[in-house]
C-alpha cells in the first residue's frame, strides 16, 4: 500500500487544479528527509560557463591539458557549481523560501566531474518561528548531493527562511 | 612584505604568466584584496537559477515577485557564493580541491546593480599528512559591496601544491 503526503495541487474550482510550489513552514517537521527529483547531470560545458561567467581563474576547470597532468585526470567541477545545483535542485520542497540566511558549515566530501549526475537530499534539522515576524518561520536543514553511483560528494548545513502556510501573497499572486 | 610574481622569465625578452602564489610564500596574517569587483545584473540572476534548475517562482514570474518579495531584484546566495569565491582564485590558483566551507554570512542583502568587491586574509596553513607533495591552506574571504557594507564572509579550506610538486611543468605552465 502506496502512503502519499502532501498536496501538488491546490484546488481553485470545479475540476480545476493549480499546481502547488513547495511546502509550507508548518509542513516541515525535525528529522523528516526529502529526497529531491529530477537529479541533473553537469556537462564539461557547464563546468566551462560557470568558470569564466563568474571570473574563476582556476584552470582545473577549464584548461583539460593541465587538468590530464593532475590527480584528478580530467577538470574538476567547481565546488561551487555542484552547491548551487544542489540548492536548485530542491525547489519543488523549498519552493516557499524567502531566502538563505547562511551556512554553518559546506563539505566537498568527493570529486565531481563533467558527466556525473547529481541528486539532492534534505534533512531538516531544526525549526523554530520567528518572534518578530508571523508569516515566515526558520529551518535549519542539511543537503546532500549523491551522484549517480551513491557516493556523497557534497553534504552542507544551512538555515533558510520559509513562508507560512496561507501568507496571502502567494493567494494576491494568484499562486 | 612579501614579494609576489607575475611573470617566470623563458628565456631572453620572452616571459610566461605565473597562476596563483605559492604555498611556501603564503603567511599567517596576509591579506589580499581580490581585483576586479564584479557587478550583478538582474539578468544573470534568472539565468543562474535557470541554469541550477531552481523553478522557484520569484526567479521566473516579475508580477509575482512584486507581489510576495515587493519587487526587490535579490540577487540569489549560491550565486554570491559562487562569485566570491571565484574573485579569490587569481591568489589562491594552485589549488588541488576546495574541501569546504565554514561558517558563509550574509550581513546586508545583494541586489541588481551592486558591485561587490573581495578581500581575503590567511589564517592558517598546514602540511598535509596524508598527501605530502600537497597542503591545507586556512582563509577567510569577505566581500564588500559598493558602500563598503559587508556582503558575504566565510571561511575555508582548501588544498594546495607545495612548490615544485604540481602538474605545472607536465602542463606547460
């Protein structure tokens, strides 16, 4: 027996459905695990635009005659191009995030390279409200990105703000 | 002070460009002011959420961010992240892996338009004992934006070539 949790779509008329982003604050509970989908393969591509649209000097990245002489054989995906297709890749959970406010802590547990696939995990961790702020409340979660042999290449801890459930905005913007 | 090169002399009128300082010549203590600043357009913000597969919602539909976010142009936290510490990879260029981060602030809100400027100061460096050609160097990076309000500061490790002993000569650096 299948058990399903969550609403994807908010009903806004007789057999009319609109789809739903993200959950609510009081949705998320300590210890729940979200396993994020669709994962995302990074090409050597993205790995190039990445380097040079940010000014990235390292030519690990983008220079695959240095980065044959290196350890690593082949250039190295920048770490921070792996964290932010982690961050993407959970929007269909922290759809309702006012923003980031930090990370305690980021580790680069494991290589990644242009071809790898990368899948994205979320523990919450923590939960509290915010006293001066009713519609928005804060987590602290930890992501992590397995690529497509299960290995942990990136696991990061970081606190975000999300919206509380019938905030009228997203209602306002017809969301 | 510390002297640092740009260029290794070929031979006679001919000179190469040098990539990042050396782990020998890095100390407890320096600071290094990253050149140049970048600015943040709206524009780059979209594509960079586009571009990490992020469909939240503010990143794709204007009348929605004016309505939920009142119309600020946020500039999103991986992509500051992603800028700051690129800044730093013209010093910090002999780089084997970037193993982390640590504590990642963001005192004052980016947005469309600014600039940001970064400067980084050495706070520890170690041998490796497990890769002995390589070793662990210990930096705080914070960035400042136009008004010299601090943007973003953390902390981080990363792994680096000793002198001598990385794949430069192989790969005709």
């Amino acid at each position: 027996m299948t058990e399903f949790a969550f609403a994807s779509h908010v009903p806004v008329g007789e057999n009319r459905y609109r789809e739903r982003y993200g959950l609510d604050f009081e949705d998320f509970a300590i210890g729940q695990t979200f396993k994020h989908r669709p994962g995302l393969t990074v090409s050597q591509q993205d790995n190039v635009e990445d380097a040079l649209d940010t000014l990235n000097q390292a030519m690990l990245h983008f220079d695959e005659h240095y980065a044959s002489k290196t350890e690593w054989q082949r250039p190295l995906v920048v770490s921070t191009l792996t964290l932010q297709h982690l961050i993407g890749l959970t929007w269909k959970t922290f759809g309702k995030k006012v923003r980031i406010l930090g990370w305690a802590d980021i580790s680069m547990t494991g290589p990644v390279f242009g071809g790898d696939t990368l899948y994205a995990e979320t523990e919450i961790k923590g939960k509290q409200d915010i006293a001066e702020d009713p519609s928005r409340g804060r987590l602290t979660v930890v992501t992590k990105g397995i690529n497509q042999n299960g290995a942990l290449v990136c696991s990061m801890e970081y606190d975000l703000l999300v919206y509380k459930r019938d905030y009228m905005p997203f209602a306002q913007a017809n969301y | 002070m510390g002297t640092f090169y740009s260029h290794r002399k070929l031979a006679e009128d001919t000179y190469i460009e040098i990539a990042g300082v050396e782990y020998e010549d890095f100390e407890v203590g320096q600071i290094f002011e990253h050149r140049p600043g970048r600015t943040f357009t709206a524009e780059e913000n979209r594509r960079h959420a586009l571009r990490s597969a992020d469909l939240s919602i503010r990143n794709v539909d204007a009348v929605y961010n004016d309505k939920v976010y009142k119309g600020e142009q946020l500039i999103a936290e991986t992509l500051i992240l992603s800028v700051v510490t690129a800044m730093t990879t013209k010093t910090f260029n002999k780089v084997v892996a970037n193993l982390g981060w640590k504590n990642i602030q963001f005192p004052t809100l980016v947005r469309a338009g600014d600039t940001i400027y970064a400067e980084s100061e050495i706070l520890g460096k170690r041998e490796s004992q497990s890769r002995p050609a390589q070793a662990v160097l210990h930096v705080r990076t914070r960035a400042v934006n136009q008004c010299g309000d601090e943007v973003c500061a953390f902390e981080r490790r990363l792994l680096i070539y000793k002198r001598g002993l990385g794949p430069y000569e192989a790969a005709g650096y």
